[in-house]
C-alpha cells in the first residue's frame, strides 16, 4: 500500500461503518467472501460485484463510500471500471486490490485517481486498515470541501456587506461602526478557515511520512523471512522454488525502494533533507560508481565509462546522497538505453577563480528526449508514455520506476545550492540524453551554508 494513517485514525474511521457503504469488486469468489466477511465484522455495510459491468450498474443506482477494485478482471478492465466510477461519482474512494506482478498498473490507477491499493495476499486485518485509511480520507476530502464553501459564502456575505455599507455610509455614523465590527468578526472567521486549511496541508505531509515508516517495518520482516528460506535454513528448495523467491525478493526490494523515494520526497517538500556536507573526491567517487555500476550494465551487455575534462576538483556536499543522484541517474540511463548502448559519467574543470561550482553529467545513448518534456521529466510520476506502455523490473529496457527518481534528483541537487537539467541528441538529428548537474566546490573558503546542513565539525578546507 502507499499511503494511509496510524491504526488509531483507522479504528476511528471504521468506528462508524454502520452509516458507510462499500461494493467490493473481484472475479475471485474467496478475494468477495474474504474481503465481505472482513469488513462486515466491522460494521461495515458491505455489497458485491463479480465484474465491472455489474459494479458499474450498481453503482448508478445506489450510493456508496468507498469500493474496493481488482487491478486483473476479465471483461471490463479494472482501470476502465475506475475511470467510468470517477465519472459517475468522484467522492467515491477507491482502492485497487492487485498482484505484486501488477503494482506498475496500481499506480497508474492512482494517478488516474485512485486513493490506495492493496497487494494479494492480504489479511482481513490489512483489508480493515486499508478501508479505515480510505474513509478517513473522505472525510477529510469532504472536511476540506465545507471549509471551502464556506469560505466562499463568506467572501459573497462580504461582498454584500461592503455594498450595502458604502450604500449608507453618508446616513450614519453608527452604521459605519456597526459594519466596522461586522467585517472584523468576518476577518476573524476568514483566518480561522485559513488555519484549518493550513492545518489539513499539514496532515497531509504527516499522513505520508507516518505511511512510509509503517510500510518500512512488515517489508524488513518479509525481507528477513525471504533470506533465511533463500539460504536454505528452513529446508532445502527446489530450482522453481528458489526462483520464485528471488522474484519475491527483487519485488521486495522495488517496494522497499518505493518507500524510501516517498519519504525523500516528503522531506525534500518540508526542506528537511538531513545533510552532511564535507569536501570529498570527486573523481574517486565517479571511479566507485562506474564500477559498482558495471554489473548492471553489462547485464544488458552495455558499457559505462568516465571521461573528464580537466583535473577533477573536490567537492562540498553530502556524499550519500551524491551517490544517490548519480545512481538514480545511471539506472535511468540503462532503462532507457537499448542493449549495447554505452553510459558515460563525467566531470568538467571549472574555470580557475570563476566558477564556484562543479558541473558534473551522466550521458547515454538511448532513446532520447523531446525538448518539450525537458522541464517535466523532473515533475513527480510523470511518464512520457503511459505505464502500460513500459516493461516491469529494474534495469529491463524501458522499465518503470517509482516516478520519483528524477524529482527526488532535482530536490537533492537543489538544496545544495546547485542546479539540474536535462538535454538530448533528438534535437540535432542523434540519439541519447544527458543530464547535467553542479555542485559547490570543495576548493574554496568560506565554504556555502546549505540549506538541511548539519554541521558538527568543521571540515578541512581544501586550497
């Protein structure tokens, strides 16, 4: 799942299922009677659809909360019964039920929508959780919409008064003093409604990083639990066995990255990055990557070199999360560049007491860029295609990601004062993409304050 609230929030939120509907939509007979039983011992007012097209008809003729959707059905496709039910009645909540083969096709349906989804197998305890989580959403959703309208009447109310008053200013001074106090109660009521607004942004922020960090614990004992059947400890496996849980375990792995590239992106929102700066080796650094990055690429038989232009300089920057960028760079560079393709890390000398910044780049020759998506590829889950159009897994050509890793890119570079961009060949008749990015010099005293620094102990200037 990516998203949802403490247990508390979601006992709370289910405390009141009596009053709230939900139609559960699944081929399976045991995912219906699973899901039913589950929500019904809650209290909930639970309905059934075996297909989209029954789901969809109900659904017109009666009122419901929330729905919980299969990814996979015959027929009508759970997408497609999502974006009619987004038609028919956009309050409905709806979280998708899927397989871990199909989490690529999950998030596609939350960006067309959806508040949530649910892996298989699930317990009955996760299924209530979930469900909790999604009517404390709408909640929240139809909370935000009255604070809204509300504030809307008063500004129309305002606009009436202030009319009205300027009207009669001439007959009375009282009137004007009656109107006085009249719009500075309005104000009041105005700043009031504002702080709630503020006060739901910042739920929203919490409702993220309190999700991921509940996410983290289950996936590190299912992470455990996999190894120790991999490393035979519970019994020898056979080939099929062995294979299946390695699978599961690169499975494991995505989602725990997924994870961790939201709670950057949520303190990246917050400009809470936790950074360590200090002067390291540029050049050391790009050797490391390109080695621990061969393996990958020769996987899809390319090749990953470094080419600089000058002396490497050191750097001022924390160099966890410099690694961090060029690998979300580099992995990027195998998706989308064909078997055979060749990468290339690289650094350019900057100008003796001119420049106080490195410009460094990693280059490929996949399949390039158009310029008009130069500025977008760096938004937050955008796809230049669909992700139906995309192959799952890691390095496979054309594979999706979390969406997050070039933004994720942009933030880090960001607060350290430094700047990212992306260019491609297709705009002078090649193939291929660079992106290019700077960071301070470690050359140089004093040396920027960046923005999340923490600084312990001062570090040993270079120069």
């Amino acid at each position: 799942m990516m998203s949802g609230v403490d247990s508390s929030e979601a006992v709370a939120a289910a405390a009141s299922g009596a009053e709230l509907r939900i139609l559960t939509i699944d081929d399976s007979q045991t995912t219906r009677r699973l899901i039913c039983d589950a929500l019904t011992s809650d209290g909930y007012d639970v309905d059934t659809a075996s297909d989209g097209i029954t789901a969809i008809s109900k659904i017109k003729n009666q009122r419901y909360d929330l729905l919980t959707l299969d990814v996979e059905m015959p027929g009508l496709h759970g997408i497609e019964v999502l974006r009619i039910v987004r038609k028919i009645d956009p309050e409905i909540v709806v979280i998708m039920v899927t397989n871990l083969d199909s989490i690529q096709t999950a998030l596609h349906c939350i960006r067309q929508g959806a508040y949530d989804y649910v892996t298989k197998p699930f317990t009955s305890e996760e299924m209530v959780l979930a469900v909790g989580r999604g009517i404390e959403q709408r909640r929240l959703s139809r909370e935000n919409k009255r604070l809204v309208e509300n504030l809307r009447k008063m500004n129309e109310e305002l606009e009436e008064k202030v009319r009205l008053r300027t009207r009669s200013l001439e007959e009375s001074a009282q009137q004007l003093q009656v109107y006085a106090h009249e719009l500075e109660h309005k104000n009041t009521q105005l700043e009031e409604a504002y702080r709630k607004l503020k006060e739901l942004d910042r739920l929203k922020s919490e409702f993220i990083t309190i999700a991921s960090h509940e996410l983290r614990t289950p996936l590190v004992a299912i992470q455990g639990y996999n190894s120790i059947l991999l490393g035979g400890r519970m019994g020898s496996l056979s080939d099929s066995q062995r294979r299946g849980l390695q699978i599961s375990g690169e499975n494991i792995q995505r989602l725990t990255n997924i994870v961790q590239d939201i709670l950057d992106i949520s303190r990246i929102d917050s400009t809470c990055l936790d950074l360590r700066p200090k002067v390291f080796d540029l050049g050391e650094l790009v050797a490391q990557l390109r080695d621990e990055a061969a393996p990958l690429a020769e996987r899809r038989k390319q090749t990953i070199s470094v080419a600089c232009r000058g002396p490497v300089p050191p750097v001022y920057a924390d160099r966890n999360r410099i690694i961090q960028v060029f690998y979300n760079l580099i992995l990027n560079a195998i998706r989308f560049t064909p078997d055979g393709g060749s990468i290339t890390l690289g650094v350019t000398e900057p100008v003796p007491n001119a420049a106080t910044h490195v410009e460094m780049w990693v280059s490929d020759t996949g399949i390039g860029i158009e310029e008009k998506y130069y500025e977008q590829v760096f938004e937050r889950f955008f796809e230049i295609q669909p992700s139906e159009h995309h192959s799952s897994g890691t390095i496979e050509f054309r594979s999706g990601g979390s969406g997050l890793g070039l933004s994720i890119v942009k933030g880090i570079v960001e607060q350290h004062g430094g700047k990212v961009w992306v260019s491609s060949e297709l705009t002078r008749g090649g193939i291929g993409s660079t992106f290019t990015f700077t960071l301070p010099r470690g050359d140089l005293t004093p040396l920027p304050q960046l923005e999340g620094e923490v600084r312990r102990d001062k570090p040993v200037l270079i120069g």
